[in-house]
C-alpha cells in the first residue's frame, strides 16, 4: 500500500475574486448587448476556472516530490532534506548541482524556504508525509532548533 499524499488546499482571494467577476463581466456583456464570439467567452472562462483549480492547491507532498505554489515540483531526487519553518512555510535544503525550482531566485546555503501563502502545515502530517516518501530521497529534519535538524545548526546555535 502506498502512503497518502500531502494536499494542502485553500481558495484565496485572488481565485475568490476571480471566480465572482467572472459571471459579472458576462453579466455586463451580455446587458450591453456585446456580441463576443462564443469560442472566445469559452475560452476566457476556461482560462479562470483552470487558474483557480491549479491555485487552490498549496502544498503537495507525494510519491514525485514536493511542489509549494507557486514555485515548481521539486523532484525527490534533488531534495536533501525539508525542513518545516513554521506554520506557513517548508525549508527544501537541495542537493549539489539541483537547478532552482521554477520561480525561485535564489538560495542560502543550498535552501529554499517556500511559503505556503495563507495556509497553516500540520507539521506532523508533513513529517509523516516526507517519511513516507524517504525511499524517493526525502528525509525531514524537524524545527530548526529543535536538535532534529541536520542543518549544522542546534539549539545553541550555529556549530562549527
């Protein structure tokens, strides 16, 4: 049996807003008559629904690797270790030689904190997850400070 994935999912205000003009503005075109080619309004409406789905998901842990939005899927084979930052965002320390995931800048030490915008992890749950999923490469370090970490850092600070 494989383990269960990770899903964090939340409707924001961006795909909120979105979804209540939509009808608004087929409202307003309708009322003033605007004759719009219907495969156009399709594809509009297509285009708004498509982006709210692919918003909603925050957080994805699963057998392919970890992807937080809006950065890109981060393949196990190139995470060392996550680390969770809080109740709002993961730490991926990346392998040497990973590229940066899709819509990251850069990096301190080889890590990325990724924010899961408006979303509170269940840090267990994310542990359990990335546990499960340690023969694709994961492996979780815990709270930064907590003594779990491998990050060359303890509970007194920076070793070495």
């Amino acid at each position: 049996m494989s383990p269960e994935p990770y899903i964090v999912r939340k409707l924001g205000r961006r795909e909120v807003i979105g979804l209540l003009v939509l009808p608004a503005w087929l409202g307003i075109l309708h009322l003033i008559d605007l004759d719009l080619p219907r495969g156009f309004l399709v594809a509009v409406v297509v285009y708004i629904l498509a982006l709210a789905v692919l918003n909603l998901e925050r957080l994805r842990v699963d057998e392919k690797g970890l992807r937080v939005r809006p950065a890109g899927r981060i393949p196990w084979n190139q995470i060392e270790r996550v680390t969770y930052r809080g109740p709002g965002a993961v730490a991926v320390k990346l392998k040497p030689g990973s590229p940066l995931p899709r819509g990251v800048r850069g990096m301190v030490d080889g890590e990325v904190t990724l924010a899961a915008r408006g979303v509170e992890l269940d840090q267990a749950r994310l542990d359990q997850a990335v546990r499960a999923y340690a023969d694709a490469g994961g492996s979780f370090s815990g709270r930064p400070g907590s003594g779990a970490s491998s990050s060359g850092r303890s509970a007194g600070g920076p070793s070495g």
